[in-house]
C-alpha cells in the first residue's frame, strides 16, 4: 500500500465552466496521493463539490470579469494577491503546490511558493504563447511575461504529450519536465449506447466557442457541408466569445433548421448528446489533449480532429479517429462529407476508438503515472 508522505495544493486561474471536469479529474489524482489537498481556485467548484472527497479542503477567490484592458490588468493583480495570502496561510499545510489551468501565469502566488521553498509543478493543459498569438493585446502578452519567468523558478512541468515540447516551444526546459496526463474516463457513464449504423447523420460539437477552438470554421463549413448532402445536421454545444458572431452567421446563411445550438450541457447530458453523434469535430489550433476527445470514444463516437497537441498520439487517421490537415472550412467540408459516405469505416474507426480508450485511460492506469511523479518530486524534497 502506498505511503502518503506529502500534503499537496491545487492551484487555478479563473475559468469557467469548462474547467470543472479538468480540475475535478486532477483534484481526484492528488487527493489520493496526498494526506490533505487544498485547492485555491478563482473558478467554479461545483464538481468538486459534488466528488464528496472529505479530505480536499477548497478555498475560493472572489472574482469578477471585465472587458475594459485596465480595469482587466488592476483585478488580475488583485486576485494574485489573494492568491499569495492563501499561500502564506497555508504555508504549514501545503508541501507541493500544483499550477493548473493557467494557474503558472499568476507571478505573485508563484513567486510567494517559492520564497517559502515549496515545491512548484506546472501542470499544462494549454499553451499561453499560443493562445497570445490568437488574442492579441497587452494582457496576452503579460501572462506570457508572467508564464516565462514561472518556468524558470518551477520545479517540474508536466506535459500531456512529448509533441507539445516542441509545439509550445519548451525545449529549454526540457530536463524539468515529465510527461503525464490527468485524464480518465468514467466508463459507467460514457459507453456506447447506439451503434454508428443507428444513428442519424448529425454532426457534433462540444466545447467553448472561442477563436483557439477553431468553432468559426466549422461553422463557415456547414453550407458548404449542405450543398454535397441535405440529409446532415450540426449539434453545437458550448457558449463563449464567439457565440453572437456564430448565431449571426447561422441567421444570415438561413441554416436555423439544420443548426442546433444548446448552450453549455451539463456533463451528466454530455453521454446521450455524443451517442447522438456520427461524427464529433474538433477544429482546434491549439489543445493539450481535450476530455471531451476521449469521452466521445468510450461512446463510441468518431472524431475528426486537427493534428495539435497530445491528440496524434491518441488519435490515429483511419484507426482510432480521423485527423484534419489543417482547420480550413473546405478541409474541414471535404473530410466530413468523406466521412459520411463510408459508414463502413465509421463503424469499423468506433469500435477500435472504444477498445483504445478503454484500455489506456482508466483511473487506474492515470494514477500509477501521478504516483511515478510524486515519487520524484518526493526525492527533490
């Protein structure tokens, strides 16, 4: 039986909704590797809540959003603040600290870590630099100022995947960095219901609808997707950003009877939405290695994918899932059209996604790695 040696924090950037299953799944990992876990997060703490983890104590940040640049720049330094009290607070509590979601961009709680010598352990889920090319602008530019001297002090960065080393242009800080992922899926909840040949030719998407995802040029597909096949209908689950530009685009186009948007889903919905779906997109420029990916092939659902981030080490063209060359609405239009004209290997690509996610992402398998891990941060200590 494993011996719990060390007391570990979570700590997280504001994020909305679309974060609670990421921070849930790693708070689940390090609350079973840990005698006490704190998390300190910004964002929502619903699913944490509902875990019924007794051992996770959460401290929540008050924060507020806004549009105005200064306005935006004054409150992120203030949450910092909040942030490094906590830290201090719990500086007899916390032996490692996990920066998660974004949480490597806030300087101050950073440095506040390591001037109380606790471990540091970025956790990557996304690349800042990549997202700072996509939304330009000063605050951008300042996490990316912040998420550069974080790597310098941090202890360790784990990444989902060897390819992003090179993609998020990290090869200096190579020799810090192990390779782990924090996903698993809950195989009582997300198994095949329908088989591909009984369900409809509805093409699906889940995620925020946000430039890095991509979602626009999937959108700017879809006529072009009904002008080769009538039969074919798009699910778009999701809000962000983007969400006025994309019912503008729907209404200009007259696509409102082959288009339905339903807002964020609950993920206890998310199963019976992915059975629903022969194909599920994901258009993204930039990705760590998306849940929802993984989630849709334990239901048995084909995913068209761009080739970014962890997801080529998943997703094998043809094999377990099918990849995009690029995000191109005509791209995207050719290989979905393609797609649907083979039913044969739609349902050949499901059964093999099935059996690949079954076998590889258990959280059983997830957790032996974070334990690897833990070994080594312990060593440092």
């Amino acid at each position: 039986m494993h011996q719990k040696q060390l007391n570990l924090g979570i700590i997280t950037s504001p994020k909305g909704e679309a974060a609670t299953v990421p921070l849930s799944n790693l708070a689940s990992i390090l609350n079973d590797l840990s005698d006490e876990l704190h998390v300190i997060t910004a964002g929502s703490v619903s699913v944490l809540h509902k875990n019924e983890l007794k051992t996770i104590r959460i401290h929540k940040i008050r924060y507020n959003t806004y549009s105005n640049t200064m306005a935006k720049v004054i409150n992120h330094i203030s949450v910092q603040l909040k942030f490094s009290y906590m830290i201090i607070k719990l500086a007899r509590k916390v032996d490692v600290w996990f920066f998660f979601l974004e949480g490597h961009t806030l300087l101050l709680p950073v440095l506040t870590a390591k001037l109380l010598k606790k471990k540091e352990v970025f956790v990557l889920a996304a690349s800042v630099i990549k997202g700072a090319e996509i939304h330009k602008g000063i605050f951008p530019k300042m996490l990316v100022f912040s998420e550069n001297i974080g790597f310098n002090v941090s202890n360790k960065i784990v990444l989902y995947s060897k390819n992003l080393i090179h993609e998020w242009g990290l090869e200096k800080h190579k020799r810090k960095i192990s390779i782990a992922h924090r996903h698993f899926v809950d195989f009582t909840k997300f198994m095949i219901k329908k088989r591909i040949s009984e369900r409809a030719n509805v093409v699906g998407y889940i995620g925020r609808f946000s430039e890095e995802k991509g979602i626009l040029n999937l959108v700017k597909s879809i006529s072009l997707v009904l002008n080769r096949r009538k039969d074919v209908c798009f699910v778009l689950c999701g809000e962000g950003e983007l969400s006025d530009e994309i019912r503008k685009i729907i209404q200009r186009e007259s696509l409102e009877a082959y288009v339905r948007l339903t807002g964020w889903i609950s993920h206890a919905d998310i199963p019976n939405f992915l059975n629903d779906f022969k194909l599920l997109v994901l258009p993204s420029y930039t990705e760590g290695l998306p849940n929802i990916m993984l989630e849709a092939m334990a239901c048995g659902t084909p995913v068209l994918a761009t080739q970014v981030g962890a997801i080529p080490d998943i997703i094998k063209d043809n094999e377990t899932g099918f990849l995009l060359k690029s995000n191109d609405p005509k791209h995207i239009t050719e290989r979905t059209v393609e797609l649907l004209n083979k039913p044969e290997l739609l349902e050949k690509v499901s059964i093999n996604a099935y059996n690949y996610v079954r076998a590889n992402f258990s959280y059983e398998k997830t957790l032996e790695t974070w334990r690897r891990i833990l070994q080594e941060i312990v060593r440092m200590c």
